[in-house]
C-alpha cells in the first residue's frame, strides 16, 4: 500500500466498503487458513461462509496462550501466515492489565496510513495547517525483548522507531532525537524549549491523549523560568544529559535570544492566570490535537480554559490491536465526534451490546450494522486475530458515502458497582459533565478526575478523586474550598447516575452518599508517573476513569485535602 495518499483515497474506501472488506477477509484467510488457530475451525479452507460458522468470537484471554507460546519462541504460524515481527504492548490503565498483541508492518502501514489521511483532512480544514509546524510531543518507551527474541513496545514508540516514521514527524518542532529519549522529564523539557524557539510556526499543538498534554503544561508551569533562562543565555540546562537530546536542542536554541526570552517571562509571569497560556505563548495556533473522546472527555474543561477554546481534533480511533477509523471533519465539536471506519485496515465485524453491557449474540458486517445501535468491534487482521473482541462500545452515528460512522461510547466493562447497580464509563462520564458546570460556576477547574467503588464499609460508597485548579491565581496555590459548592457537585453527581442508582440510594439503603475526596495539585501527575513506572507508556497513557489498583489508590489517599459527601438521596 502506498504511504502517501490523497483525499481522492478516501471517497474510494468509503464508496467501495462492502467490496473491500470482502477481499480483505479473502485475503486474510487465504494467508491463516494453514496456521493451527484456524485450521481448528477451518481445516484449510479458506471459504468465508465457514469462518463466519465455525470460527469463535474470542476475548483476548482466549488467544493469550497462543500469544504466549509464539513470544515464547513457538513458530508465528501458529496463529498467523503473516510472520510476526513485533508484539504492542496495550496501556492497561483501562483495563487494569497490559496485553500483547502480535503486529507486524502491516499494522504500522495501516497505522501511519490512517494517521496520514486524517492529517489531510486537517490540512483541509485548517487554514495554514500544511505552512506552520505542529508542536506534538511525543515519547518512546525502552522496547523490551521477549524470550524468542521479538521485541515488546506500546505501538506507538515501535511506529516511532519504526522506519515508517519520518513521513509522520516532518512538520514537527520536535527533533526525531528527543522523541526517543527515555527519560520522559529531559524530553518533555527539550520539545517544550524547541517549541518554544519555533513559536511562530506553531499552527497545532497537541499530544496523542490529553492526559500527557495536561501534564506537559504542568511541567511548563514549573519551568518556564529555567526554559526562558536558557533561551537568553542560548544554553542548554546541565541536567539535560541525555546526549542526543542534549545536540539536537542546542542546534534549535541557537544564539542567544534576549527578546524571545522577554517575550515568554512577560507571558508567563505577568498575568493573573494560566487561562490561555497556549495560545499566548503560540499565538498562531490554530486547533488542539489529541483525543477527546472517550474517558479523554473529562479533560475538555481543562483543555479549553488553557487553549482559550481552540477546536479540540480527535484524528484518529486506534487500538493496539488495529487501526479502526478516521474523524472525517476534524473541527467538529468534542460531543459530535464520530469515526469513519477505514474498511481496508482490517476485517471488522460488530457484536450487538445493549447500552447495560449485555449483548444479543448478533453479529452484523462493517456494512450491515444499524444505525443508532450499539455495538463492540471484533477484529480479524494479518498478524493472528480472528473474531477478537476489542472491549469497546461504538454506537452508529451516520455514514460517509457507503460506510458507518460510529461515535466512541466506552469500554465495555461495568466500571463502578457497590451493589447490584452497573454504572458504566460512559454514565460516569455524563455525570460529570453535568456536575464540572457546578465547579465552573465557582471559578474553579477540574485538572484530574478518578473513582473507585468502596466496599469497605457498609453500605458502600461511590468515591470521586478530584484535582481542582483556580481559574484566577491567588498568589498562592492554596484552593478556596466552598463546602457548599462541593456538597452540591455532589448531589448533581448522584442525580445524574442512573436509575437503577438513585433508587438503591434512598435513605438507609444499600447505596451510601457519594464522597468527593480533593486531592492536591500534581497528585494525577504522580499517578501517571507511578503507570508510566509500571510500564504504561506515557505516550499512550489514559488517566483511568475507575482505579483498582491498591497501589494507585494510595497514591491518591496520600494527597487527600478535604472530603465532602452528599447531603440528600436524589430525586427518583
Ligand atoms: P491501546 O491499545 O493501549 O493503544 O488502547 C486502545 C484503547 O484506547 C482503545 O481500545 C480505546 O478504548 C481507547 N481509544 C483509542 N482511540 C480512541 C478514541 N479516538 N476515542 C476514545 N477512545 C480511544
């Protein structure tokens, strides 16, 4: 497949879906019909009518064995014709565990395929996109090795170290050698000061999810007297050790730049807040790239106060797994955004789910799915996926030309439950739109946000993490906290849970008030320090909507300010 494409590709895919997915899947099975997994079901053939009657729909812990024995060493024939070069690593901050799923470069030529076309479709939506740099930090973790010899990445540092990647990284502030750096602070600290130096060109800034870009303007906050010391005294700091890293900003850097350096301490300290900082210090950024959507859609409050609500693009939908689809109108709103699924990515199939997580057995084509049902993707690709169930909710939306666009609902897990009521990401979520309007009101920003059911006592209790910011800086970093405010983010919290919810929370029953617990400033950097430190990628990091992990919540316990509850069942 050719790596440079223009739009014209697109109206192609999406005209011609049906057809291509058909000969994708012919394709697939001619390639596996020989591997052990399939010639289970299969015996050999290759006929398609079969694969859909005989050949199981799967969740990963169904296939882990024989991931397992091919990292171990075991043939890739096993499950894929294909050889498999290379296992990604999932993030695991949703589900709790990290998964490895076989790739290959057919997965990162799908990957950077879906990345370059939604990048066009940016460009022609965005005036001077294609004229101005992007300013996208990105990471790369260390590639371990597994015992046959394969190297395990999150997918994004093997695309990055991929030689795939300079067609992505050409309009980019930050040299390809600091985004292999791994040492997250000296890189996050090197691409903010190239950024810095190449403001001007600056048209888009982002980073692939928004937890990573929150918690670069955090650092941004810490150190923007260091960044503009360096750019007047035209030195590198001394901790910035990391050689390449190191050469490859001082050739930025440049001369010393006493202007420059005036300009960013007048923004920086000269105002009351940070509202806006993103573009006061790079004034001609046009858009914010990073996803949205999703849990990701907790962190829009905080997105728009630093960017003065500059259009948030979600580009891409993608998995470890595969890459499923495309936003084809990048400057839609945070709420409209739907994905195109690109049909010649993978063989996709839907199962049915109902909106309570249950699901009706039904299976339905790329083509054949209903509009406004719900449904969780399966998977079947090149690298040993067949019938894989992705773990998320999609519910159709529309279509472009002849394929279904799908809005990104959640993971398909209960996240919360104390009792017998499940609430799910996707109610969490809602509700929190609603009650972030209540801390709005009261000048304050919510910059973290997580929860966790707790049993401990009876009747047990929803518990609301929360890293609240002033919008106006007292001088202080100390939060005015309003018991009154809080006690009614609260109450909204609850009206806004489910039914099922409200009527287990009636007075003495089985659903105890909800707390909010305020935790300090920094604390969600540190949990994302203490995933990162486990081997999530930071790249690829998503702040979890509902922790588990007793360690994760410590964290969290630890930096606990004040606590407030409900003070009344909600309305039924
Ligand atoms: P990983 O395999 O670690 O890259 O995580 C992939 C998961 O991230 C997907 O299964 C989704 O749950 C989530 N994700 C990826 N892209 C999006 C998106 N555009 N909107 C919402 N969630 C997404």
């Amino acid at each position: 497949m050719s790596l440079s494409c223009d739009l014209s590709i697109l109206e192609e895919l999406t005209s011609n879906a049906k057809q291509i997915q058909d000969d994708l899947l012919d394709k697939i099975l001619k390639a596996n019909a020989n591997t052990e997994y399939l010639h289970r079901f299969l015996e050999g053939s290759s006929d398609k009518e079969l694969f859909k009657k005989n050949v199981p729909v799967v969740s990963y812990e169904d296939v882990k064995p024989y991931i397992d024995r091919v990292a171990n060493g075991e043939p890739s024939d096993i499950i894929s014709g294909e050889p498999i070069t290379t296992f990604n690593r999932s993030s695991g901050t949703s589900s709790g565990n990290q998964k490895i799923y076989p790739a290959n470069n057919i997965y990162f030529e799908n990957m950077l395929f879906g990345y370059a076309l939604s990048s066009l479709l940016v460009s022609k939506h965005v005036d001077g996109y294609k004229q101005g740099k992007v300013m996208i930090f990105r990471f790369t973790n260390r590639i371990s090795i597994t015992p046959c010899g394969l190297p395990i990445a999150p997918a994004l540092t093997s695309l990055i170290k991929s030689k795939y990647y300079s067609s992505m990284a050409n309009n980019s502030t930050s040299p390809y050698e600091i985004t292999l750096c791994p040492d997250a602070k000296q890189s996050i600290y090197c691409q903010l000061l190239c950024g810095l130096v190449q403001r001007d060109e600056v048209v888009s800034v982002g980073a692939t999810f928004p937890s990573v870009l929150l918690q670069i303007i955090h650092f941004l906050e810490n150190y923007w007297k260091e960044l503009y010391s360096n750019i007047r005294s035209g030195q590198v700091s001394d901790w910035i050790t990391d050689h390449s890293c190191r050469d490859s900003v001082s050739t930025i850097l440049g001369e010393p730049n006493a202007e420059l350096a005036d300009l960013i301490e007048n923004e920086c300290s000269g105002q009351k807040s940070w509202q806006g900082i993103i573009t006061r210090l790079w004034p001609k950024t046009k858009c914010i790239e990073t996803i949205i959507t999703g849990t990701m859609s907790q962190h829009i409050p905080a997105l728009d106060y630093y960017s003065n609500k500059l259009p948030l693009v979600s580009k891409v939908y993608a998995s470890s797994e595969a890459c499923f689809g495309i936003n084809v109108n990048p400057l839609s709103k945070p709420q409209q955004v739907s994905y195109t699924f690109l049909p010649n990515m993978s063989y996709f199939e839907f199962i049915e789910v109902y909106d309570d997580g249950g699901t009706t057995g039904e299976i339905a084509d790329l083509v054949n799915v209903k509009l406004g049902c719900y449904y969780e993707p399966l998977v079947t690709n090149f690298s040993g996926l067949h019938r894989c169930r992705v773990g998320d909710v999609l519910q159709v939306t529309g279509s472009y030309n002849n394929t279904p666009q799908f809005r990104f609902v959640r993971r398909n897990n209960t996240v919360l439950s104390v009792y017998l009521e499940p609430t799910t990401e996707d109610d969490i979520l809602k509700a929190l739109a609603r009650a972030t309007v209540v801390l709005e009101s009261s000048d304050l920003i919510l910059t973290g946000f997580t929860c966790y059911g707790d049993i401990s006592i009876v009747p047990g209790h929803y518990v609301f993490y929360l890293e609240l910011k002033a919008k106006v800086n007292n001088g202080t970093n100390d939060l005015r906290l309003d018991n009154k405010v809080l006690v009614e983010y609260c109450c909204v919290m609850e009206e806004s849970l489910s039914s099922l919810y409200r009527k287990l929370r009636i007075k003495n029953g089985p659903i105890g008030p909800l707390e909010v617990r305020i935790v300090q400033q920094g604390t969600f950097d540190s949990l994302m320090e203490f995933f990162v430190s486990r081997g999530s990628s930071i790249t690829q990091y998503k702040t979890p909507i509902c922790i588990n992990s007793a360690e994760a919540l410590k964290i969290l316990e630890d930096k606990v300010l004040a606590r407030f509850f409900s003070d009344k069942s909600p309305p039924l």
